[in-house]
C-alpha cells in the first residue's frame, strides 16, 4: 500500500486499458468501488474483472441510472392538515419519529445501492439543508427524493427543482423573500456554494437583483409546513439587472440567465468538487489544466448532464492511477458501510442495527440530513481527531464486528475460506483478509507482519511448522475475528 498525501498523480484523463505492467485486478476493482459506492463484497471482484474497466463502469452507473426510485411512505406528500384523516397524528414526537424514519432510509440506501447512495451523499453535502432548522418530516423525505432523482440527471434541473424544495426554501430562508423585504441568503448561496464559488463571476449588486427575481415562493397551500406556493402578490415585478440582463425576471429566468452567461465557471467550479471528493483532496494547476477543465468542457458540452462527467472520470487512467489510492480518509459512513459491504457477513436485521448507525455516526460527525453548515462537511482530514479515531476503531470491533458474531460465529471462517480459496496457508490467508478489507496490504510491513501473527496467536507454531493448520482448525473463525478486528485498529485502515 502506498500512501499519498499530496497529489502527484500525472496520469491523463484517457480510458485506463490494462496493460501487462498495468493489469485490471482485484486492487483497482476495489478502488473504484470505495470511491464510487461503498466498497464490494470478494465474491463480486471476479465478475468485474471479466469485463472490461470500461464496460464495468458503465454497467455501475447504469446500474444506479436504472434504480427505481425509493417507495415513499404513505405521509410524504401529506399536509400536516392532512395527518388525522390518514391515520396519523401531527406532533412533535411523531415528527422526529419521521425525520428518524427518513434519515434511516437514507442510510439503508447508502448499504444497499452503494453507487447511487454515494452519489446521493455527495450532492446531499453540496445543495445542504438542515432538517433540524426545518423541523419538518415531510419537507425532509421530498428533499431525499430530490436528491435521489437528479443525482445521475442534470446539474440545471437539479438547481431549479432543489431550490423550489420546500426544504431548501425554508433552510435558506427563500420563504421570507417577499417584494419590498428581499432576503438575500439563498441568492448568495446559490452563486457562492452551489454552483459558481466563492467571488467567482458574481458582484452584490447580482446577489441582491436575483433575490428580487426569486421572490414569492412563501405562501403555505393549507397551514404551516405544508406546501410551499408562488405567491405573485409577493413578487417583486420590477425590473431587475443579473449578470448585466434587465428585465422582469423571475425563477426560471434566473436559472436560464445563470447557465446562460456563466456555463465555464460553473462547470469547473462542480467539476472540480467531484474531483476532490472523489479522486484526492487536493488539486494543483496541472490537474486543474489536464483533468478539471477537460470534464467541465465535457460537462457543458452534454448540456450539464452529470453521467458524461462521471463516466470519463471513472473510466480514466488519472482515477485508476496508482498514486489515486488511499489520499481520502473515510467519511463516518465510508468507515461503517464499507465495513458492512466488504465483510458480506450477515449482520441481522437492519431495523435492530439502523439506531446505532445513525447514532455512530453522528457521534463521528456526520449526522445524515444535518451538515454543520450550509457549506456541508468539510470532510478528509477533518474527520479525524484524537477522540474520533479511537471510538471509530472501537465501534467497528466492538458493535459492527459482533452484530456478526452474534448472528453467525461460523460465517468468519467461511469468509476467509471464500476469499482464500480454502488455503492451508496461513499467510495466504491473513494476506487475503488484509486485501480484502484493505484493498492492499498495509503502509507498513511490520503492521502486515504483526497482523500474520495475531492470526496465528490462538493456534500453537508447530501446527504451522508442520503444515497440519487448517481453516478446519477449532479455533479458526475466532482467528478471523482477531485479524480483522487488528485491521481496522490500523491508521492506514482510515483511507480510500
């Protein structure tokens, strides 16, 4: 295993085709799957790599193309008016029942549709709302959905339908933007977060004529927290000047005005936060010359659709580049689900675990549908600290590891006689489960050497001296539990 801190990745954006000195194996396989979903079970790697990188990262992303969407609960669409006449009371302890409900089930759509749940995240840390400032079930699961349609879509529709979100024009106050008592916050985030960056092609004057031309979006259909409305007696009808246009402009104009007059900085700025959340986190002038500004061409070429972005990017020699491995610390989710997904064990009933994944989590600092800020999780380095990566280690060996034990003590040993191919050799098999969870061995050979001898540690020498070890042994799926359980206590075991 290499690590890299800084990025020194040279390769260019061309489609990575295995070579002999450059194979398509079982580390790449595991690469892509880390940074494009959540890991991939050892069982899985052999019909990867019979395919073709390209073909295999097409079948991925199509895959999550043609997901169906998640079946909303009855009390989605529901006003709360609406609540008693279907059988459901409007309180405050059902409501945060239901914002629990759909944090879960964002949470199970990151186990169980690794691409389309990574993707979600992604852009769920980018057009941020803050459940606990909306305090509304209904708002929260629609914003789910928001995410979940427009994730593999495109860039412009999913701006116009986020910001319309009853979620979104409540977190950044667009509900108080009336004529004559502009609120100016979700103009400014909208050109500053979400799609141009910080001071880039924008002035005050901009921020304050779009907040003009985005009122009228705060008059409730039937009560507080039901749908929000355009209200044209709220709107302001005078002529407004963005980006140098005047006219009567109004939502959809800003939208049209926007991907109009400004497609090159809003395609480098997006492109080059899918680079860093999902190639390194850090990026200098060449990759900004050789890989970011060639995806943003690709970007407004497609007219804004995402998946042309994606598909070069996952596809390219620049991902599948050696140095691209192991420069991102994981994400509390990345650490827990990629756990899960990895091991393949069964670890019992989703409804028992869901609580105290959450719950980790958010201890860890990421608290599904509540980001710090609107600026979202800083993410990387910032996840970690003295107090998070000791209770990190502690929670995936004493909670995740023995949800699985408890389940079924025998599936450890048919785990590393799967990934093995029931291998006598101890070595081999250590070696196996280091892959396996690791995608590599680790940084340090001594940390690999010490791993080797805890797998042996319960069993005596000579039985590996005189080759008479097996994964038959009594002893052997506890040895499992020790090695893995040593695995994720290792820093490099932190990275993807």
């Amino acid at each position: 295993m290499i690590i890299n801190f800084l990025s020194c990745n040279t390769s260019p954006l061309t489609v990575f085709v295995p070579s002999t000195e450059n194979p398509w194996d079982a580390i790449k396989v595991r690469h892509l799957h880390n940074r494009l979903g959540f890991g991939i079970e050892t069982s899985l790697i052999t019909n990867a790599l019979g395919k073709s990188p390209d073909a295999y990262v097409d079948e991925l992303i199509d895959a999550a193309i043609n997901l169906a969407p998640t079946v909303s609960p009855a009390w989605t669409p529901l006003d709360p008016v609406d609540y008693a006449a279907n059988g459901y009371t409007y309180g405050e302890d059902e409501n945060d029942e239901l914002v629990d409900e759909t944090q879960y089930t964002f949470i199970k759509e990151l186990i169980d549709n690794g691409v389309r749940g990574r993707l979600m995240l992604f852009w769920h840390n980018h057009l941020v709302t803050e459940a606990n400032e909306y305090k509304f079930a209904g708002y929260a699961f629609r914003y789910f959905l928001t995410l979940q349609r427009n994730c593999v879509g495109n860039f412009k529709t999913f701006i116009s339908e986020m910001g319309q979100e009853e979620a979104m024009l409540k977190f950044l106050n667009g509900f108080e933007n009336t004529a004559g008592s502009p609120n100016e916050n979700y103009a400014r985030e909208l050109y500053e977060l979400f799609t141009l960056g910080e001071g880039n092609g924008y002035t005050e004057d901009d921020i304050v004529e779009t907040s003009r031309a985005l009122t009228g979006y705060n008059e409730y259909a039937n009560g507080d927290n039901s749908r929000i409305l355009f209200n044209e007696a709220a709107f302001d009808t005078d002529d407004k000047t963005i980006f140098g246009q005047t006219g009567n402009w109004g939502y959809d104009d800003v939208m049209n005005i926007l991907f109009d007059q400004k497609p090159e900085l809003i395609a480098r700025f997006i492109c080059e936060k899918i680079y860093l959340n999902f190639v390194s986190p850090e990026v200098d002038d060449e990759i900004h010359q050789n890989i970011i500004n060639p995806l943003a061409d690709i970007f407004i070429a497609n007219n804004f659709d995402i998946v042309p972005v994606l598909r070069t990017l996952f596809k390219s020699e620049h991902f599948f580049d050696e140095k691209a491995r192991n420069v991102i610390v994981k994400s509390p989710f990345d650490l827990i689900v990629q756990f899960i997904t990895t091991t393949g064990f069964n670890f019992g009933d989703y409804d028992i675990n869901k609580e105290s994944i959450k719950y980790a989590s958010r201890v860890f600092g990421q608290n599904i549908l509540n980001p710090p800020t609107v600026a979202g999780w800083e993410g990387d380095r910032n996840w970690i600290n003295s107090g998070t990566i000791t209770f990190r280690t502690a929670y995936l060996c004493k909670d995740v590891l023995y949800w699985a034990w408890e389940e079924d003590e025998e599936q450890f040993r048919q785990f590393a006689i799967n990934i093995s191919g029931n291998s006598n050799d101890a070595d081999v098999v250590s070696k196996d489960i280091f892959e396996a969870l690791m995608g590599e061995i680790p940084y340090t050979l001594n940390d690999f050497e010490t791993g080797i001898d805890i797998f042996k540690s319960r069993v005596p020498s000579n039985y590996f001296e005189d080759n008479i070890w097996t994964l038959g042994f009594e002893a052997a799926h506890l040895q499992v539990r020790d090695l893995i359980e040593y695995i994720v206590s290792l820093p490099d075991y932190q990275l993807k």
